[in-house]
C-alpha cells in the first residue's frame, strides 16, 4: 500500500512568479513536515517549471505539469509538448482536469492521445475523473465516471495502465468547500478498482493510485485518507499553502 502514497498540489492559474517562488521555498525548506513515506508532487504554472525544477535539484518533492499537448514538436502555437516537459525535470502531468474538460472542451479520444504521449517520455499521467452536480442527482453518476476511464484509459496496455495515476475529483466538490463524503469517495474510488482489475486484473488494480480530489483540507483529510481505496490527495486551494500541504501529506492512519 505505501507505494501507493501520493500527495499532489494543483496550483491552477494561481500565484505570479515571486509569490510562486516563495510557496516552492517553504515547501522545500520544510520537508521534515511532509510525510515521508508518501511521494509529494507540485504542480505550478508551466512558465515556473524550469527554475522551480533547479530550486527541487536536492529535494524529494517532485515537480509536475497541468497540461500538455499530443505531439512531440512541430507548428503548434502556444502548446508545451512532453518532450519539453521530460527535458526540464517533470515527472507528472495532469490530464483531464474538470477545468480542461470544461473550457477547453477536452475530449475522451484527445486525453486518451495525451496520456499515450507522456507515457513515451516517462512522464506519469494523473488522468482526473468526476461527475458534475446534475449528473450526481441524476443517479447515472457511478455509469458516468466509470465511461469517462473507460474511453481514454482503456485502450491502454495492463503494463501502461499500472503507470498512471487516477485522481477522482467530483466536480461540485472543486473549490466549493462542500466535500464529498469519506463514503461517497470511498465508493467511487472501489468501483474504480474494480472496474479495472475486470478488464486488466487484480494486480494491475491493487498497484495503481487513485486519489481523491475536491475541497480536501487538514480536517477533512485524516476520514478520507482512511478509505481503503484512497491512496492520496490532488489539492488545489489548500496546497496554496505550504503549512496545511504538509499537515494533509501527515493524515495517513498508521
Ligand atoms: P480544491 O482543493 O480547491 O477544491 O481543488 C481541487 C482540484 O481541482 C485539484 O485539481
């Protein structure tokens, strides 16, 4: 279980360069507060990603990317591919964020093609799942994330699979403050596991990480890391600040 343990700041389009810097900083400085048997993983604004990867050179907190594009190189204004990303140190890219899938209308066949390409770099996808409001009250909620891992994860080799994060992340819990239940997480999250131990079996299922997301704070964290099939946290506002990231990264129960 413990290599399952994962801990991930989302940033989002928050903080300018100096206040970044000065987050990194106290992150850094402070990893005696962090727990050390779980990987703990930032994700700040692409521009940052080069320096803050000098500033981790002789720390264990890895660094990872928000986004990334399909294609290695070529005319594409304004896109960062996973090469780029490989060659400045990241080790992690998020993949269909709710915010992505949103405004930027990411679809299931584009995630599928960008977690197929960080995959040949090496780079760990984290693909984010999660139903919106409307469709948790319409019941199909559980049919609705399990077609979202279906369609863009399960074209993928068992092999392939087993390196790739889930992050659950239900979207009305995003920056609302209204957390899901450590029961409501945990049966998602089981059925997950199950649906992929289905098709690529039990021990791709049981090394994989899934981790929840939405509104996880220091009082919230210790019931939901609990759950069995919650293996870590990705955070977004609360991993703004270093004090309550390294407090979350400690809820583990012995
Ligand atoms: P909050 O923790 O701010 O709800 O954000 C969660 C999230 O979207 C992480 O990717």
């Amino acid at each position: 279980m413990n290599n399952r343990k994962i801990i991930a700041g989302n940033w989002k389009m928050n903080l300018d360069y100096n206040e970044s810097k000065e987050l990194i900083q106290n992150i850094a400085s402070s990893e005696d507060d962090f727990n050390s048997d779980a990987e703990v993983v930032v994700f700040p604004s692409m521009p940052f990603l080069s320096v803050f990867h000098e500033l981790l050179k002789d720390n264990n907190v890895r660094l990872g990317a928000q986004n990334c594009y399909v294609k290695n190189s070529g005319a594409f204004t304004g896109e960062t591919s996973p090469t780029q990303l490989k060659s400045l140190g990241v080790s992690y890219c998020l993949v269909g964020h709710s915010e992505r899938r949103d405004y930027f209308t990411e679809d299931y066949e584009l995630l599928a093609k960008k977690i197929k390409a960080l995959l040949e770099v090496n780079i760990t996808p984290v693909f984010c799942c999660g139903e919106k409001l409307q469709v948790r009250e319409s019941n199909v909620y559980k049919e609705f994330v399990m077609r979202q891992i279906e369609e863009s994860l399960f074209s993928l080799s068992p092999q392939d699979l087993s390196k790739v994060v889930i992050a659950y992340e239900p979207v009305w819990a995003i920056g609302t403050g209204k957390t899901a239940t450590a029961e409501q997480a945990q049966e998602i999250h089981h059925l997950i596991r199950n649906r992929i131990a289905k098709d690529f079996g039990e021990k791709t299922a049981n090394s994989m990480s899934i981790l929840y997301g939405g509104s996880m704070k220091p009082d919230n964290a210790r019931e939901l890391l609990a759950q069995k099939d919650i293996d870590g946290g990705l955070i977004g506002g609360a991993s703004l600040d270093a004090d309550m990231f390294a407090q979350i990264s400690t809820s583990y129960s012995e």
